[in-house]
C-alpha cells in the first residue's frame, strides 16, 4: 500500500504516519526527518541540506525528488509518506516513479486543523537530539522531564519550531503544497481528515478510510 498524509506543519502527520507504517507494515518516509538525521550525521545531504531547514525554506526539488525515489525503491513493501510532496514538481515526480515501479498511489489524506491549534501544536512540539522522537510538553510528554522515553537523548525545540520560521513554512506550505489538495482531489485520490481531537481519535478516522488489514 502507498500513501501520502498532506497537511500543514503541525496537523500531526508525522504522529499519525508513523502509527499507520508500524500497523500496516509500510516503511515510514518522513522527507524532514531524513534531512535532520542527515544533519546530525554531518553527511554531504545533510550540509546541504541545514540552512534550508534553519530558513524554514524548502530544500530544492531536484534534490529531493532523487532521495525519495531512492527510498522508495528501497521499500517494495510499500510507504506511508510524510513531508513529501510538497511541490507540483515533486507531485508529478511520485506518480511517475510508482508508476515505473507498478506500484500505484491508494491514497493522499489530507489533515486538516485550525491555525491556532497548529500553532499551539508546533509551539509545545520537542523532539529528541538522538533519535528524532516527537513529544509535546502537553499532549506527548516524555516520562523525565526533557529526556527521550526511547534512548535517553536530549529533547529540544526544532529551530524551524521558533516563531519567524513557522509563519515563513505555513506561508509556504499555503503557497506550494495546499494546491496539491486539487490535484489529487481531481482524479479522486484525496481524503479529508479532521485532525482535531487526540491522537487515538485522528487515527480511527485515518484508518477508516483505509483497506481492512489482513
Ligand atoms: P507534523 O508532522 O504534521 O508537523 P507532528 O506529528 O510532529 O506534526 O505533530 C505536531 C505536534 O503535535 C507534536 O508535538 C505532536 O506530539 C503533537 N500532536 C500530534 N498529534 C496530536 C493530537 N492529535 N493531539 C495533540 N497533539 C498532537
Ligand atoms: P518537516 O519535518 O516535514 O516539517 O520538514 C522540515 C523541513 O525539511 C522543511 O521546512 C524543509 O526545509 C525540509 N523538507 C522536508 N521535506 C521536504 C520536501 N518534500 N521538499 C522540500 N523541502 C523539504
């Protein structure tokens, strides 16, 4: 099974994609993720990658469209992907490398949420120095107080997390990555979620839409 979760910074995708990937067996494809552990590592990607991520900008299209067409032929069992596209460019670039690959797309789940609870969402997001867990001080906080459940790292805010950067990124995603919702609606790919509500609530909706698992 292939799936795209579209939505804003902070609706919960990245929560939600990684729950869908471990029940449905799918390899989780966070594009930000990959890009901040490339970062930690201090890989070439990940050089390149840094003052894009700082900016809140997105990082260029020709660069990521060749990461995750390496990752997906990676992944033959299928992905739930996470941050990617965020582009027509990259849009179109996925259906033609699942479409080599004869592995069409099921399904793009939109998520979508209120800009104060977004913000209030990003506002509290901590994530772990280590691993890249995701915790909120208020609806996912870690067992101690700033120290990561699954490997003892450090928790910190996301630099892209500080105010100038958010107001740059959902400027962005509103400019780029919101007319993607047409083009999948056009051929009857696109589900709406609402993303209100715990993160148990939002995954029952998901799921719904969903095959039955076997
Ligand atoms: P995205 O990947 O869309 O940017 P995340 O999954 O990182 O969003 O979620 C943003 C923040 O909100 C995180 O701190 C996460 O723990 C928290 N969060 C995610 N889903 C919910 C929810 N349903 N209710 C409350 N907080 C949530
Ligand atoms: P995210 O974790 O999805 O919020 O992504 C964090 C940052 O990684 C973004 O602000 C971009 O700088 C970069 N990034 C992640 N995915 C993409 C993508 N598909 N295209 C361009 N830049 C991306």
């Amino acid at each position: 099974m292939e799936i795209i979760l579209l939505g804003p910074q902070g609706s919960g995708k990245g929560t939600q994609a990684a729950r869908l990937a471990r029940q449905r067996g799918l390899v989780h494809l966070a594009t930000g993720e990959i890009l901040r552990a490339a970062r930690r590592a201090g890989t070439e990607l990940g050089n390149l990658a840094a003052s894009y991520l700082d900016a809140g900008q997105l990082v260029p299209d020709a660069v990521m469209i060749d990461l995750v067409r390496q990752e997906i032929r990676s992944a033959p069992g299928g992905v739930c992907l996470d941050g990617f596209p965020r582009t027509l460019a990259q849009a179109q670039a996925l259906d033609e490398t699942l479409a080599e690959l004869g592995r069409p797309l099921d399904l793009a789940v939109a998520l979508e949420l209120p800009e104060a609870m977004l913000l209030e969402r990003i506002s509290g997001r901590r994530v772990c120095t280590g691993c890249g867990a995701v915790y909120h001080i208020v609806y996912a906080p870690s067992r101690v107080p700033c120290v990561c459940d699954a490997c003892g790292g450090r928790l910190e805010q996301r630099s892209d997390d500080q105010p100038e950067a958010v107001a740059q990124r959902l400027r962005l995603y509103r400019e780029k990555t919101a007319p993607l919702l047409d083009y999948y609606a056009r051929d009857r790919r696109l589900r709406e979620v609402d993303a209100r509500g715990d993160v148990e609530e939002v995954y029952r909706r998901i799921d719904a839409l969903l095959p039955v698992s076997s």
